[in-house]
C-alpha cells in the first residue's frame, strides 16, 4: 500500500509532521523531488530536527529513500546524516542512482541569475541552492548522477563536457570569476570521494525496483512531496515556481513506481490553515496595509520564518481557489489542516471563498499568473475562536476543538468534498488529532 503526502498550498504547510506521524506505519519513506532548499521541521518528544534533505521518516528508524526526481547536495546530505548519528539515531538512507547531483557551480550560477534578475518582475525568491540550475542540466542532458560518482572514467567525462560550459556562461555571460567551483580536477576529486562514501555505506538503489520489491513483499511505502502544489513548474503560479513536480503525479515520475499504484493509495493533502510563502510573486489574500500587524501576529505566533532560509514568510488568509485547484490537480483522497491553533485568538477569521476578476466570479485559480495578480479576493468570515489548552484538545480529540473552529473545517473539507483525516493544533507529533490513518483504510 502506499500514501502520497502532497503540499496543498505553496510550501511550508507542515508535511513533515505529518510524515513523521505517519511514517510509524510505513516500512519506507521515499522523498520523490526537489532538494534541500524543501527544509521541514520535525518535533519528536519535545526535540526538534531541522531536516531538508533526509526524508522525515528517518526521525522514525523508517528505511529513506531520496528518488530520481530530487537533486542531491551530498554535503548537506551528509551533514545532515552525521548530525542524526551525534544525536544518537541510525538513519538509513538510500539515494536512486538516476537522481541528479548538485554541484558547486550549479549554486554559484543560482546566486548569479537571481541577482541578475533582482531588478526585474521575474526574481523567483529561490534560495540559491543550486536546485533550479541543476534541473535544467537535467533537462539539457548534461548532469551528472549519482551513479556516475561511483565511476571515475563517467565521472571524469561528464566534468570535461559541462564544466568548461558553465566556466564560459559564468565569465562571458555574467561577468565574475570563476573558481575552484569551475574547476574540473578539483571537482573530479571532490565528487569521486563523496561516490566511494556512497558506495562504502551501500547508500545507492536503483529507485524503482527497489521500492517496487518492497511494495512485492506487501511494505507499506510513505511518498514525501516537498514544496507546495502552487509552485509546481506545471501546475503552479509560473514562473515564481519551483523546478520540479510536488503534485501527486511526481510521486511516479520521481521514483519508478507507476501512476497505477500511486493511484490506489491515498493521496493525503497538507494544509495550513491560512497562508503563508517565502519569496515574489502575486498572492490575492495576503495581509498588508492596515492588516500589517494581524500579518505580524500571525508570523510571530505561527513561527512563519523559512526553514532553510530563515526569511520571514508572507502571510495571507486561506484561499479556497487555490485548494480547489491542488484538490483537482492531486486527486486528494483526505486532508490535513494544520495551525487551526495560530488563529485562535484573532478578532476575526476569514478566507478568501472565491475571486472577482473583471467582474466575473472565479472559484479556482487562473492559469495564468498575470491572471492571478488582478484577481481581487472575496472574502468570508467566520466567528472567531478562543485559545484554549491545545496539548489537551489533542488529548480529547475531535470534540474538544472550539465550536467555531469546528465550522471553519467543516467548511473546508464540504467545500473541497474531501474527508479531514487531521488536524494539528501544535507543531509535535503529539498535537495532532488524527480522524484517519490511511495506512489503516485498507488493512
């Protein structure tokens, strides 16, 4: 059996949570795109693991798999495993030898294109990591894989071809110098120790048929989506996207396993319950003006500062359009509304319910982005509710959350026609009450 955990909005949603508590009743975790600019943050027992490469299962001795669909920084990867052994766990980790590497070049030219575009409409907001240079390599045929790390001869080659490229684009296209980053002995010598690490720790699958045997021997597998569906390359606000596919449809395409069997599963979406995004770019609901300081409250109390970057994050209210958008695109089978507790308190909630564009009502989100910007919000209110103990709500259950919150998810899970399977009112595995465990649907 599988579950696909897909980011509903734009990101930072709190999946990892989610897959952590989850992940207790997968056999494997497997993380199908994007790279460690997806930071998420686990909580197990009161301490906290800032992750943004290994998947979140790893917290849970759950065997992790990084697909073919991520691109790898075998540094932060690395670091990342190194840190959990310090503090005491045995992550297991395996990364499919078709993934792509990121290099140091591929996060120096990120740097230089996102300054170069800092004066125009098009800066992305993207975290410089080099995830977006290292897909178009992908995508051009000119990257290097994982696999090609544990060969000298393929390695060595595939250096000589791409690196003078990026050498000459970095000196006669953006003007800098270049360095050891540009560098094809330095680099071979570099990557071909990070591959005999690789290959020293059995690190490296062949991501298809390993899931695929487990899936024979009746393992549960947990499909990890980073990012959000509104900044999906293809299905979100172009171009202030990310350069892979967080929707459900990655999950195949970012591991081997066919859209068949991702689509008998369950297919759980994240969301938060307001809005909330690093970087440019339109969003309609977003608190400004007069709402600065509700925006400033809500980011305080919600903890809305990125993960990996630590920029503070924009703030909005919920818009429906968007989910109505991402529960189309993924086919969601049930949904998790996370942070019903950051909105307790206020003197009023709202949503944005549908848009007006030109005059017309609009209830999903435009397909275009210039589209998106004129869209004017129309919003609907709910009563408010109080703060209350959340640690005990958690405990109680269902019943236990405040009347008009109650209204506020019915709301949400009629108007998207999906079931809520939970609800977290904290950011530990502990805060999170669950109505269904999808791993249980089928047992």
């Amino acid at each position: 059996m599988t579950v696909t955990i897909v980011g509903s909005q734009l990101g930072d949603e709190g999946k990892g949570a989610l897959v952590d508590l989850w992940g207790g009743g997968a056999d494997v975790v497997a993380r199908y795109q994007g790279g460690d600019n997806a930071g998420h943050t686990v909580v197990e027992d009161g301490d906290e693991y800032k992750l943004s490469l290994v998947p979140s299962g790893a917290v849970r001795d759950k065997i992790g798999v990084l697909g073919n669909g991520c691109v790898i920084n075998l540094k932060t990867l690395f670091s990342e495993i190194d840190d959990l052994r310090e503090r005491g766990l045995t992550p297991d980790v395996r990364v499919a030898r078709r993934a792509h590497v990121i290099m140091p070049y591929h996060r120096v030219l990120d740097g230089i294109e996102e300054d170069a575009k800092s004066d125009s409409d098009l800066e992305a907001g993207t975290t410089g990591r080099g995830i977006g240079p290292t897909y178009e390599d992908k995508v051009g045929r000119r990257g290097v894989r994982v696999g090609d790390l544990l060969d000298p001869s393929v390695l060595r080659d595939r250096l000589e071809y791409v690196v003078p490229q990026k050498r000459a684009l970095a000196e006669n296209i953006f003007g800098v110098d270049t360095s050891e980053a540009f560098d094809v002995e330095s680099l071979f010598s570099e990557y071909r120790q990070l591959g005999k690490r690789l290959t020293e720790e059995d690190m490296t699958v062949n991501a298809g048929e390993f899931l695929n045997e487990h899936l024979n021997h009746d393992s549960t597998i947990l499909f990890e989506g980073a990012q959000g569906t509104s900044i999906d390359i293809d299905h979100g606000i172009y171009p202030y996207v990310t350069s892979s596919n967080p929707t459900a449809g990655g999950a195949a395409t970012g591991t081997g396993i066919s859209p068949t069997v991702i689509g008998q599963g369950e297919v759980v979406g994240i969301i938060k319950a307001y809005l909330s995004r690093v970087g440019t770019g339109p969003l309609p609901t977003e608190l400004t003006g007069t709402d600065e300081a509700l925006a400033d409250h809500i980011r305080e109390k919600g903890g809305e500062f990125g993960t990996v970057t630590g920029r503070p994050r924009r703030i909005g209210w919920l818009d429906i359009p968007m989910l109505r958008h991402a529960t189309r695109s993924n086919g969601f089978t049930g949904l998790v509304i996370n942070h019903i507790d950051v909105l307790a308190g206020l003197d009023e909630v709202c949503v944005g319910h549908s848009y007006d564009l030109n005059g017309e009502e609009q209830f999903t989100i435009p397909a275009t982005t210039e589209r998106w910007a004129e869209c004017e919000p129309n919003l609907r209110s709910f009563d408010p509710w109080d703060s209350v103990a959340w640690s005990n709500v958690a405990t109680e259950g269902y019943e236990a959350i405040p009347a008009n919150a109650q209204q506020y998810l019915e709301y949400l899970t009629n108007e998207l026609d999906t079931p809520i399977y939970a609800i977290g009112v904290g950011p530990d595995r502990a805060e999170t009450i669950e109505l269904v465990n999808p791993f249980d649907i089928d047992a």
